[in-house]
C-alpha cells in the first residue's frame, strides 16, 4: 500500500516513476510466479479524489499497473467540502466512495482497461478517522459506520479496511467483552467515549457480518 498525500502527491514526475516500478516489480512477479497487489492510499473529499490524486490513478495504469484498489481517507474534509458535518459523516463517505468510483470508471475507460462495475467496486477501500477527526466540527460515530456497513453491503465487494484511529488502539480489544446487543445500547457521545469501546463495536458488526478477513475474524471471535 502507497500512503500518497501532501508534497508527495503533487510531484508527478515521482508518480510516474513510482508507477513504472511498481509495473517493472509486477512483471517481475509474474515471472516469479507470486502475486504482487498494489494498493494506493490517496486524500478524499466528499467530491472524490482531487486532481492530484486522481493523477496517480491515470499514471498507474498508463504505465500498465494492475492495480489491486484505492483506499480513500473519508476524513478531514473541512467544512468547505463537507459543510455541517455534525451526523453526516457517514454519508460524506459514502459520497466520496461513489465518486471515487465514477472517477475510476471513466479513469479505467480512458486507459482501455476492460472492468466491469462490480470489479471496479472491490477495488474501492473506504478508511474513516473514526470519533474526534483533525478537523474539530468533524465526528464519527458508530451510526456513520452502520451506515457505511449497509452501503457496502449494498454494494457487495466495497472494501472497509480496519476504522483508523490517531493511535494503535486495535489491540484494546482484547480488553472488552461487549456483545453486539451492549454496542447497540452503548452511545458514542460526541468523542469521548474510549476509543476501543468504538473499535469492539464496530468489528462485531464487521465479524457478523462477514466483512473482516479471515485472519482477523479467528482472532476476534474470542472476544465477541
């Protein structure tokens, strides 16, 4: 996975290069008989990707890369993009998913690359900020995530990669026992309760729901 933002995603001379050896490590692998996904981590808006990002799209597949998704980061938008933010979390998310995907079609078109819409939609990755985000009138709460949820399950094969946190609190689930019934009486207040009490909810719902790999489904189920 290619974390591209700031700086980094505004050189396109360093896109392309990167493009054309992520395309020479593929066919290497191919030779090699071992695959080789390549993810792309890419700043969002609800709108989509900027131009920027779009860029590196359009430059790994010029080059020929086989790309293996897009995850955006449904995060931080500022309140020009996403005004009143305050329970609209998740549907800003899912707006940017859509649009990430109507950005992907006519990118795949343009390249020539034959896709169909339910290939294309497994390779859209959606990473919320989940609670307190950067941008202080931005919240997301365990609602936004149900809602994100029903939407990929709309969608069948959306990819929701583990909810982000500021800190790797992933491991303080193995702290809690909550049942999915507790996690549906339990609010999330505005950010303040801790984050792990998030996290167990949100992944029994992910556990249940069949949407964590297999990996991490054994290691939960313990605790679930």
């Amino acid at each position: 996975d290619f974390d591209v933002e700031g700086y980094w995603v505004t050189d396109e001379a360093s896109i392309d290069r990167r493009s054309q050896a992520i395309r020479n490590l593929q066919d290497q692998a191919a030779v090699d008989g071992r695959p080789l996904e390549v993810w792309f981590t890419l700043p969002v808006l609800p709108s989509g990707l900027t131009s920027d990002g779009l860029y590196v799209v359009e430059s790994a597949l010029s080059h020929g890369v086989d790309i293996g998704g897009v995850n955006i980061m449904a995060m931080n938008y500022g309140d020009s993009a996403a005004p009143n933010p305050e329970g609209q979390m998740g549907d800003y998310a899912i707006e940017a998913a859509e649009s990430l995907f109507a950005q992907m079609r006519d990118a795949y078109d343009t390249a020539g690359v034959p896709v169909t819409d339910a290939e294309l939609w497994s390779l859209v990755g959606v990473t919320p900020m989940i609670g307190q985000n950067d941008v202080r009138s931005e919240r997301f709460y365990v609602e936004d995530a149900e809602g994100l949820l029903d939407f990929a399950d709309d969608e069948q094969n959306l990819v929701i990669p583990v909810l982000r946190a500021k800190a790797g609190v992933c491991v303080m689930i193995k702290l809690l026992a909550l049942t999915d019934a507790k996690c549906r009486r339990a609010e999330y207040d505005r950010g303040t309760r801790p984050v792990h009490t998030f996290l167990l909810c949100v992944f029994s719902r992910l556990l249940r729901r069949q949407r964590l790999p297999m990996r991490m489904k054994s290691y939960l189920s313990g605790f679930l």
